[in-house]
C-alpha cells in the first residue's frame, strides 16, 4: 500500500510546534524564528511534503494558474519569453499554462475564454497578428482577471503592457545601412493589424528623411508571416526595375526565408544584397551568411518584466494602475 503524503499536522506533532507555526514557517514568515523555519524545512524535506495546491487556493481564492498566449513556441524569440515568464513566477508559487494562437484570431479567443473557464488568476498575451477586434480580452478582465500584454500590445486598453521601442530600432537599422552607402532600402513589415507595423514604418521613413532620401513605396511590403508570402513578395521586390540593395525585416525568420530567394536568384548575401532584421536570435550565429545586422529585442527580460506586472495585479488588484514598460532595443552588428 502506498504510504499517506505527509502533511503540516504531522510535521508539527514531529517537532512540538502548532500547525500555524509549520505553515507560517515552510513561507518564511519574518515573525518566525530562523531556527524554528530552517528545522521545519529541513523536516518538511526530509519529509518530501509537498503542499496542497488546492487548499491553497481555496484559501487564498485563488488557482495560482497563470495563461500565456502567444503566437508560436516553435519561434525562439517566444521560447525565450516563456523563460523569462516562468522565471519571474515560479519562486512565487505559479503554474504556467501556455497556447499557442499561431497568428490566428479564433485560436486567440478560444485560448482566452479556456483560460476564463480554467479560473487562471491573470493572463499574458502577445497579440496574434490576425487579431482585429478585442472583445475577448474585455471579457477576462470583466471576469476579474488581469493581463499583460507583451512585445505585440494594445496600448490603448487599460491593461499594463511591456514592448520594444520598434521606432528606434527601425530607425537605427536604416541609419547604420544608409551609413554603409546603401539609399535603396526595402522594409519587408508586418500585418497592419499589428501597432508594432506602424512603428517600424515610421523609424523606417525617419531614417530615410534624416538623409534626404525619398520613400520608395514599392520598397515597403506589409507581409502576412508566412514563409510562401514572404518567398513571393520577396521575388517581386528583386524583379523591380531598380531592386533594393538592403532590406529591413520583420524578424529573423522573415529574413532567412527572404535571404532563400536571393540565393536562388545569385545573389551573395552582405556583398550583392544586405539584410537587418528584428530579433538577434541566436541561431543566427551558426549561419554562414547571417544577417549583416539584427535588432536585439530582449525577449527574456520583457516576458519577466510581465509576469512580474501580472503577479503585482493578481496580489494587489486594489493597487495598480496600468504600467506601460518600453524597452530600448539594441543594433548588433556582425
């Protein structure tokens, strides 16, 4: 027969001590004794007891669930976040539940309302770049539950938000290759659905304006984020009558597959043609050609910087007001 977990009672009758003390002392409770919480840690160890996660929660009323939607876990910069995510909630005692959109608007919104029935104390989203309305995410808060929105944010709602300034990232990328003698320059963007595309318009046509030169409207391509939309329009960028010398890309991922067509159409990557892209994954080290530049974003830090905002919402609803975090990104030039 299996043995009984161990529980807070049997702990305390091992030791002498209340069950008030065990459970103020196994949380570091400062009006607990160094000695009295380092013996019943040790024990509790010893022990293997594991707390009761759902007497927990009906004490505290809550679930210590967190939900995560993103786009895709397959992509690095995502993966990354959910590190820094996990990271910033797992000393606080919270599981994380996370669903993949895949760009799509539907997925998006049955992720939310799952998450709602599921009773997740907070959620963290990262915009699908299908999302066109945002109803579902009204509904979550009308169901008592924060969120977060990281690197793709609503800025207009109410809720915290954390991202990169993608204005300046732009900025700087077109500056460095307009620096290097390059003035015909194509920005491959994304989804207009996205603010984050507006953004990285703007730094783009600053940059340009900054040294005199002309907005080419044929250089500016809105792509959906797909490998076969980003291969065709890429195709038709190189097939102009005057193709770009450089590109500006959505992210790394955008860059290899519009790279792919350069290749295949003879051109040598950094010699005939230059790419910068959002991201700076780190993959993009083991490339023979990479990317001349990238635009690190910070994935990590920005996916910590939001589970710590959504944990302050969840533990201290009647104090927050809506944080808007924005992080510098960096050029790395190869």
């Amino acid at each position: 027969m299996p043995s009984s977990p161990t529980t807070m009672k049997e702990i305390a009758r091992q030791l002498g001590i209340s069950i008030t003390t065990v459970s103020r002392a196994l949380q570091n409770h400062p009006r607990i004794g160094l000695r009295t919480r380092e013996k019943v840690q040790e024990l509790a160890e010893r022990l293997n007891y594991i707390p009761n996660s759902t007497a927990i929660s009906l004490k505290k009323r809550r679930t210590f669930n967190i939900g995560v939607v993103l786009p895709y876990l397959t992509e690095q910069f995502f993966s990354l976040a959910i590190t820094g995510i996990e990271d910033a909630t797992i000393d606080k005692g919270y599981s994380v539940l996370v669903v993949q959109s895949r760009n799509d608007f539907e997925r998006e919104r049955t992720a939310i309302r799952s998450l709602i029935r599921h009773g997740v104390d907070g959620i963290v989203v990262s915009v699908a770049s299908g999302t066109h309305t945002y109803r579902h995410f009204d509904r979550a808060n009308e169901h008592g539950i924060p969120i977060v929105y990281f690197d793709r944010v609503i800025k207009r709602l109410h809720s915290s938000c954390v991202y990169s300034d993608i204005t300046s990232g732009a900025f700087e990328a077109v500056d460095f290759l307009v620096q290097k003698g390059l003035t015909n320059i194509a920005l491959l963007n994304g989804p207009m659905t996205l603010q984050a595309t507006d953004e990285r318009l703007n730094g783009y046509a600053r940059a340009l304006q900054k040294h005199e030169i002309p907005v080419n409207r044929h250089y500016i391509v809105g792509l959906n984020l797909t490998r076969e939309d980003t291969l065709k329009k890429t195709a038709a960028l190189l097939d102009l009558p005057e193709p770009p010398q450089a590109i500006l890309a959505f992210h790394d991922y955008i860059a290899l597959d519009a790279m792919e067509v350069c290749r295949q159409r003879g051109l040598r990557i950094n010699e005939d043609i230059f790419f910068v892209s959002f991201s700076n994954l780190s993959f993009c080290s083991y490339l023979e050609h990479p990317p001349i530049a990238s635009i690190e974003q910070f994935p990590y830090e920005m996916g910590e910087k939001a589970a710590s905002l959504l944990i302050e919402a969840i533990e201290h609803p009647d104090q927050q007001t809506r944080q808007e975090v924005v992080m510098q990104p960096q050029l790395v030039v190869r």
